[in-house]
C-alpha cells in the first residue's frame, strides 16, 4: 500500500538554527511529493512540489527539499528558523496518472527564541 | 481574489442530526476533494470529484454524502450515521488536465459534536 511517512510528530529548534522534518515514501514508480504548511485553525498551503524537473527543490519562505530516489526521501530543510515557522507540516506523495494525495502524519514544528 | 471558501468555520451539532458543510471554489478547478483532519493522523480523504455530476469514495467515505451539481461547488453532508463527527473538514481543488497534483485548500470546517 502507498503510504508517507514523517519521522517525529514534533520538532522543536531554537530560533536561528537549522529545520529538518524527516519524509519517506513507499512507492514502486517515480512520484510527485509536496510539503505543505498548516497554522492554527487554517487550511494547508503548498511550500514546495518535486514534479521530477529537479531534485532540488526550493519553495516559499526560504525552505526546500532535496528528492533522493535511493533512500525513498524527500526532508524538508531551512538554513535558520523564524519564529514565524512555528506551523504544523505535512509531507504528500501523489502517484502520476492518479487524483488521490496520500498525506503523513504531520510535523508539529516549534521553535524557541 | 480565487480561491475556496468554506462556511461555516465553526459548526456544533447534537448526535443524530445531519449537517452540511459548504464548499464554493473560483478557481475554474474541475476537481474537488473533501478531507478530514484529526491530531496525529493527518488528513484522510473522504470523496472526490474530478467533474460535475461525477463522484468517488475516498477512504473514510462511510456515515457522509456528497454532490456535485455545479463545478464550483462541492457540498458534504455529514449524517447521522458517522459515528464519530468531531473533527476539522478541509475542502481542496486541483486542475484536471495536466495535473501534477498541487492541491488548494480552503479555511476549514471545524464541526464539534454535542
């Protein structure tokens, strides 16, 4: 069964230092992968999408994401958090030809200043 | 401004009552979805509609219903039959043709149980 899986329902960083969530995918054919970013009481927004262009990906508010076939991976990074980034986060996989997203878990992100 | 709207954001309802939650998109989107989103679990799709007067179970499509009469609007009823209702609904759109699966989410429906 496809499924996404993020390691660490929540993540605490001091202001300043780096951000990494933690996604792995269970997939036999090449997908596309997004992160998506939730605050409180409000619907999700797409940070960034790996549509197979580039294994890099850079996204909004200075995050991305690095997809890597072998290890079945796509972690989200910042350089340095933001008080701002305090948000709840989501790792999804859709599988090419299809219409359905298969969501994670969920990463609850603090950070402390 | 495009984008979704859904009403109410707040909902509360006394067990065996049905409720509809509303879901209006002017995104010129062919696609909707219907997700519901619990701590810890993510969000799990419950129906989609990729065109109108069409519809498909998602996973946890049991105790709701749905329609799609207009392209811009995707109602979900929540009977009495779910057993469990608390929770927060999400409504998204996405392009149809071309898709690459980004996915655009209104506010929530925040629905409480009494």
């Amino acid at each position: 069964a496809q499924s996404v899986t993020q390691l660490g329902s929540h993540v605490s960083v001091s202001e300043g230092a780096l951000v990494l969530l933690r996604c792995n995918y269970s997939s036999s054919v090449p997908p596309y992968l997004f992160w998506y970013v939730q605050y409180p009481n409000q619907g999700l927004q797409l940070l960034l999408k790996y549509t197979s262009a580039a294994t890099l990906v850079k996204g909004i508010n200075g995050f991305e994401a690095e997809f890597k076939k072998s290890e079945t991976s796509f972690h989200l990074t910042k350089p340095s958090a933001h008080m701002s980034d305090a948000a709840e986060y989501f790792c999804a996989v859709m599988y090419t030809g299809g219409f359905k997203t298969i969501f994670g878990a969920g990463t609850r992100l603090f950070v402390k200043a | 401004d495009g984008g979704i709207t859904q009403s109410p954001k707040y909902l509360f309802r006394k067990e065996g009552q049905n409720v509809t939650l509303s879901c209006e998109q002017n995104l010129n989107h062919d696609a909707m979805y219907w997700y519901r989103q619990d701590p810890g679990q993510g969000l799990r799709l419950i129906y989609y509609s990729q065109i109108v007067n069409d519809f498909q179970k998602g996973d946890i499509a049991e105790g709701y219903s749905v329609s799609r009469e207009k392209k811009e609007s995707f109602p979900l009823t929540v009977t009495s039959a779910q057993k469990n209702p608390t929770a927060f609904y999400l409504c998204a759109s996405s392009y149809r043709q071309g898709n690459t699966g980004e996915l655009f989410f209104g506010e929530g429906s925040r629905l409480t149980v009494l």
